[in-house]
C-alpha cells in the first residue's frame, strides 16, 4: 500500500462535525504541523508556500452528526472507498466532502508546490471560516488571483458559477481543464455549481472556482471515493503550470444572478455557531424551478425547495458523471 493511499484512508476514519474533539484532533494531526501552518481570527489554518496566484481551498469539517472514529472498506479492484459495513450502521457519511480535498492540499504542501492553501473551518455551517476571513482579515487574500477549491463531486467540473452566481469565467476553465485533461481526464466548465468557501472571495479574487476531486453521494451514507481518480489528480495538480490560467473575471465586477453567501451579524470570536440564521433571498430551485425560501427549504443543500428535488437532481447528475450509477 502507497503511503498516499494509507495516509488517505487514515483520515477517513475521523467523524468531524465543526468545533468537535475528532476535528480537533485531525487538525493536531494532519493540518497544524505543516511547516508554516498559521490560524487567522476565523479559525482557518494557512500554509503559504513560495510566490503563487493560486489560492488552494479545502475544509476541515464534515457533515458526521456525531464525533469519534469510523472503520472503512477500501476495493483494491475498483479503488474504491467506502465505509464499512459496520460503520454504515451509525455513521452519517464517509466524510470524502471534503477529507479529499484535506488530502490533496496537504500532499501538495509536503511536495512543495507553491501557492496559498486555506484549510478552512466550518464550510459544512455555511462557510463561517470563509466569511469571516473575507470580512475581517481580507489582506490575507493579497496576491491570489485564482481560487481553486478541491470540494466538488465527480470526475469533470471546473466550477463557474455557485448557487447560481458567476464566480469565474469560462476562458478560466478551459484554461484549467487543458492542462488536467493531459491524462485522459475530461475536465469543462459547469455552471452548476453549490456553495464552497471560494464563493466568499469573488469580491476578492477574480477568478473564484471548485473542482471535481473524484467522490460521490456525498452527505450519505453510500458515499464513495475513486482512490485512483485522486491520486491522478493529485500528479497533474503538482505539475501544473499557473502562467498558463487565463484570468479574465474581474474581482466583484456585478452579476445579476449572484447571491449573498453572508451571515448575519456573524460574531468572529464564536468559531462554532451552527445555528447561526442565513441571509438568504428568495431564489428559483436548480432543479424544478419554482421560487422558494431557503429558511423553509426542506432539503440539505440550500439550492433545492425540497429533499425530493435534491435527490432528483443528484440523481440525474450522478447518471451522467458516474460510471458506477445506473
């Protein structure tokens, strides 16, 4: 067994929701002693390494309803991970969104690749670590001109819009996918995105994306991780070249369709207010259409007006991305 893949399927046994002992001590183990690994007000951990433009983002925490320890299977056949039978028992999810983008963030930083990672704190509560960076301690964001986060499902997306607001051009994905694509990959623009903690910087940073880092079902518990979609990716992200991305969005520059991801009064010094109220428009559903309130939408990603159309859409999705579906 690679030292990749052990140190992957490692961090896969640890349950995280925000603030619990288990984050705590995954921190203590994997983030925390990266060489140069410094904490910002909102509780988000930076490991800056040589000149970059590339800000790299990943989170913490998982969406685990409780804390503690987990077993996993691992099919070396397939090279997938799942959890075990025993844990699909009393564990919530895998954990893949986002432990994969933890994973390639940190084997980047052992390799020495340059750029700005940001392990961020308490994505999976509506991006508190993010938004509280963005809005207390933005210098930190100085220089990155592309934001790249490692937290999104399946095998192709170059993120262009999240919750239906343009956070990076087309030109910057195509950019982006060219050199992934060298391998046999198939990487395009989507414009299909959800929240992650990049939507919090395009005031910020002009070209603010999410890319598919190879899970699935993420958020249940027949959630999955293609090991070796990973570690392919992890080798075309350590050699790619940032003269060669194309920057064309314009920090903040206005877009009708885009929605505010902020908190309301949002206390910086409380790191883990899970309950905290959202201001949020009304909106159009991604899947049906139908305006709605996120305050009285009954699925778990804000995007949908309903658990129902949520599956629906993930469905259909997961049919056309995943080989392993239908």
């Amino acid at each position: 067994m690679s030292a990749h893949l052990a140190t992957l399927l490692q961090m896969l046994t640890y349950c995280r929701p925000s603030g619990s002992a288990t984050e705590k001590h995954f921190l203590d183990r994997y983030v925390k002693p990266l060489p140069g690994s410094v904490r910002d007000m909102s509780g988000n951990y930076h490991v800056i390494i040589g000149d970059s433009p590339i800000l790299w983002s990943c989170h913490t925490d998982t969406v685990h309803r409780a804390d503690g320890r987990q077993t996993v299977h691992y099919d070396p056949a397939s090279g997938i991970v799942q959890l075990s039978k025993r844990s699909k028992r009393r564990s919530a999810c895998l954990g893949a969104d986002d432990t994969v983008g933890v994973f390639l963030c940190r084997a980047l930083i052992l390799a020495g690749v340059p750029g700005h990672y940001i392990f961020h704190h308490a994505e999976e509560c509506g991006g508190l670590g993010s938004d509280g960076l963005a809005c207390t301690e933005p210098e930190r964001l100085t220089g990155s001109r592309f934001a790249i986060a490692l937290d999104r499902a399946g095998y192709g997306d170059v993120i262009t819009s999240q919750a239906g607001g343009r956070c990076a051009s087309d030109t910057f994905a195509a950019s982006l996918a060219a050199q992934l694509n060298t391998d046999g990959l198939k990487f395009s623009a989507c414009h299909r995105g959800v929240f992650t903690d990049t939507a919090n910087y395009t005031d910020l940073i002009g070209e603010c994306s999410n890319l598919s880092v190879g899970y699935f079902r993420q958020h249940t518990t027949d959630e999955y991780a293609d090991v070796g979609f990973i570690l392919r990716l992890l080798r075309l992200l350590s050699q790619l070249d940032p003269t060669q991305l194309v920057e064309s969005r314009i920090a903040g520059e206005d877009d009708p369709d885009t929605l505010i991801w902020r908190y309301r009064d949002y206390p910086i010094s409380t790191f883990v207010d899970t309950t905290h109220p959202v201001a949020y428009s009304d909106v159009e559903c991604l899947h049906c259409g139908d305006t709605y309130d996120y305050e009285y939408s009954t699925a778990d990603d804000p995007n949908f007006c309903s658990l129902d159309c949520e599956h629906q859409d993930r469905l259909s999705w997961l049919m056309r991305d995943d080989p392993h579906v239908g």
